[in-house]
C-alpha cells in the first residue's frame, strides 16, 4: 500500500507551516555563506550546508553520500529562539530544500521567533538523489508484473548500494545535521512516511527528541495483509454516505464488494492520458490511496472519495460510464515523489509475507500461504490475492528485491522516548487509517491519539484551523487541551446516488 507516499505536497507544507512548534535551538551566530542552491527567503538569515555520511555504515569502501540542509532562521534575531521544527512530509522521496520558499511563506507567524531545519533525506533532492531507472507513473498505473520488474530492475542497478538507503541511515543523517548545527533537541513532525521515519529516529537518538507529532501514522508492525486498510475503504463510504445522505453506507460497500469481484476476472480498459487496466487490484489502489488522499482540504470541492459511491452503484447495476471516467480521473492525479527512493526504502525496510533469506521460488509460496490465512472472506470488500496486489509497496511487489538488508526490527516500547507524543488519524484515511494511529500511539510512553473527523491522508489539510491549533497547544503544553473544534469540521461533498 502506499503507506506513505504524498500527492498534496504543497498543502502538507502549508499544514506544516501553520503549526507552531517548540524546542531549544543552538547558536545565533549570523550564518556563513552558503552554496549556490542555498534559498534566499526575504527577511530571513538562511544557513545552508551539506553533510557528508557514509553511504553504508561501518562499510567506508561504499562511499559517501551528500545530505544538504537549510536551516531558516526567525526574523527576530534579537531574541534567543523559540524553537526549531523538522518536519518531513513523507514519501519516502520528498525532498524539502525546494519548497523553501512556499513553507517560509505560509509559516510568517512561526517565523517570527522560531527555525525552521529544512533537511532533504539522502537519495533526494539535494542530497545525492537516487536513480536506478524508475517511472513513477508507469510503476503506479502498471500491471503487478510491471511493478515487479521495475523493482527488480532497480536492485539489480544499485547493487550494494541498495543497502544504504534505510530509514535508520537517514534518521542518523538527521542527528549529524542537527549535531552539526549545535541544536539539542528537536521536535520530529512526521506525516505519512515521516511518521515511520520519526519514529526510528525516536529509538535511534532519544536524548534528542523533545516532542513528536504524527500526522497520518502507520505502525512499525502494521498488519501484513493490510486488513485494517481494506476495511478503512468500506468504512469511509459508509461515513460519507451517512454525513452525507447523499447514498446509503450499506449498499456503497456492496456495490464495491460486487464491482471489485467483476473486475478480478474482467477488468475495464481506461483510456485517456494516463490509460490503465482497471482489475480489481487498481480498483484497490485508486480506491484506498488515491481517493482518500487530501480529503477534507476543501469540504465543497468534488473529490474521487465522494464520487465513488455513485461511480460504484452504477457500475454494479450494468453502467460502467461513471466508473470510467472516475478511474480516468484518478489516474490523472499528480504525485511529488522521488519512485526511485520510495521503492529502495520500502523494499530495504518494510516487513513481508516471506523470509528475505528464502530464493524467489519459495518466496512465492511464502506469500501464497500467507494470502490463505485471509480466509475466503477476504479482506474488506476485496478479496486478499486483489488488495494485496493494489499495494505498490506491500503485498508481493517487493518480492523480487535481493536481500540488501535484514529487516527492520518493531520499535520496542521500553526504547520509545518517554516524550509527548501526538497522534493524527483522518477518519476517512484508508492509507493510514483510525486502526493503524491507535496501535501508533499505543506504542509510546506518553501518547494521546485523535481520530479527525470528515478527513483523509492527512488531516492537516483541513481548512478550519482546529487542528493546526491543537497541534500548536501540544507542543507548548504537552496536551492537546480541549479537542471539541474537530466536531465543526464539515462533511466533505457526496455525489447523489440514483435510487
């Protein structure tokens, strides 16, 4: 699933921007002259820099990478600091040194007394940015044999160097940045991948870390065959459809139950600029990642999650029209992500259906066996072999990636920072659904979770403000404080269904 990846990187930057986040910061010092890529951003002393990292720990005949960073400084130099925030916005593959500009505008007010370290993590943007051949658009709308091939073109092209592309090798990256910049501790802003990053950072340097917040969050031991994603698609239709009452819940999921099974055995070809094969596995796709992305941003904007119930019912009453062009449209949709770093990290790091030791043969009946203990019902609406395959970093997509790394292990409770933790959830988020944010926050010391009404992959975006507000009084008091403004947030707009 793409657990983690961004497509409203600007609106991200903007919720990012509109939190004010606290911690202690180090030297006022007026910065050095930085390199020419380093943003110029009015009113602002922007320090630049580039850190050098050893591409695989302990393996110093690897090689090195670049890991560049843009430490902006508040406008008020006169007082000591606030604060300084790291935000990373997900991926894996966004890169932050380029928006500068766009997150320093959108943040004046946090500005003001506050830092903000821009660090673009390695194998991105300005940090030794990684190539090994991959299309981001053709790896998303391409058939699972595509994607497997993709993924074994690109281990095959980085060799050894796979091997250097880990969350815990950019979380290290991290804390020599802020070593390098004399700042004690950070407060890590994760959302979406940034929320399995932050974490590893967490674990990996505790004695840094003041605060976290996690927006759109997924565990380290997140469910193998994604259950808790598949029945985050039915329950988010069930929830537009009764804020709504523009459909019924009850029979959205059916019709999705009814046209996912039609189209596991006779997909529909999808023209258009961006034509695909919609089976049942891209119906998954499109459905869980691309609709519930950015939802809630703008209530009174048509999105795909709201389209879909109707699409849905037409479709599994003999008209496949409004499917089509809701496919056709999702397709279209932008994404701002680096594929080539996405699919090393996920591939080194998430957990799997099969042993990495084992050969391709026994893979294959490792995933095989571990679809069978789904059982006949499914997953969701979905049947296991059609959700698993919508996953473009889960289920077997990663089943040919040579066995660069061991994986990961589960963050253990005990080596959690005993440090306040926030957790977001969007209720409509089928990515990094309610279920997921709950088994997050269950695994800190000191975790407070909040399901956000009326929203999806993330809920930052929504336009209220409740939420930046109560990030904002987190931080500062290590409470969310009162929580009742998520009730005004509007339901998002539903396309009538035909009875």
């Amino acid at each position: 699933m793409m657990r983690k990846g961004m497509r409203s990187l600007a609106g991200l930057l903007a919720a990012l921007a509109a939190a004010t986040l606290v911690t202690g910061c180090g030297s006022d010092s007026a910065p050095p002259p930085g390199p020419d890529w380093c943003p110029t951003v009015p009113g602002h002393q922007v320090q630049c820099g580039v850190e050098s990292r050893p591409l695989v720990a302990d393996r110093p005949e690897m090689g090195t990478v670049a890991v560049s960073y843009a430490l902006i400084r508040r406008s008020n130099l006169d007082v000591p600091a606030a604060g300084t925030v790291t935000p990373n916005p997900g991926g894996p593959g966004v890169p932050l040194i380029s928006h500068a500009a766009q997150a320093t505008q959108l943040a004046a007010q946090l500005l003001d007394d506050h830092d903000l370290l821009l660090i673009d993590p390695r194998g991105t943007g300005l940090s030794s940015p990684v190539d090994c051949g991959a299309d981001e658009a053709g790896y998303e709308l391409g058939t699972r044999d595509y994607q497997q091939q993709t993924v074994a073109t690109c281990g095959e092209r980085l060799g050894a160097r796979a091997a250097g592309y880990t969350s815990a090798a950019t979380a290290d990256d991290f804390d020599a940045v802020r070593a390098r910049l004399g700042i004690p501790k950070l407060v890590l802003y994760g959302i979406s991948y940034g929320t399995y990053l932050m974490p590893v950072y967490a674990e990996r340097h505790p004695d840094h870390v003041q605060s976290i917040v996690l927006s759109g969050a997924y565990p380290p031991d997140f469910d193998l065959l994604s259950r808790p994603n598949a029945e985050a698609v039915s329950l988010a239709l069930q929830r537009i459809c009764d804020r709504s009452r523009a459909c019924d819940g009850a029979t959205a999921v059916a019709d999705l139950r009814t046209v996912a099974q039609r189209l596991a055995t006779t997909p529909l070809s999808i023209t258009g600029p961006n034509p695909l094969q919609l089976s049942e596995s891209k119906l998954a796709t499109l459905a869980f990642e691309v609709a519930t992305t950015g939802v809630g941003a703008d209530p009174q904007q048509p999105t795909l999650l709201g389209m879909l119930p109707a699409a849905l019912h037409t479709a599994a009453n003999g008209d496949d029209t409004a499917l089509r062009q809701w496919a056709e449209r999702a397709a279209a949709e932008p994404t701002a992500e680096s594929i080539d770093l996405y699919l090393t990290v996920a591939c080194n790091d998430y957990p799997n259906l099969w042993s990495r030791e084992s050969a391709l043969p026994e893979r294959e009946r490792q995933y095989r066996e571990g679809l069978a203990a789904a059982g006949p019902g499914g997953v969701g609406a979905f049947s296991a072999a059609g959700f698993s395959a919508g996953q473009r970093d889960g289920g077997d997509a990663c089943i040919r990636w040579p066995a660069f790394t061991r994986p990961q292990p589960v963050h253990a409770r005990e080596a959690l920072p005993n440090v306040p933790v926030l957790v977001l959830s969007g209720d409509l988020d089928a990515i990094t659904p309610d279920a997921n944010g709950q088994r997050v926050a269950a695994g800190f010391p000191q975790a407070t979770f909040l399901s956000v009404p009326n929203t999806g992959h993330v809920p930052d975006l929504e336009p209220t403000g409740c939420i930046a507000g109560i990030v904002n009084r987190f931080v500062r008091t290590g409470t969310p404080g009162p929580t009742s403004c998520v009730d005004a947030i509007p339901p998002i707009a539903v396309t009538p269904v035909s009875k």
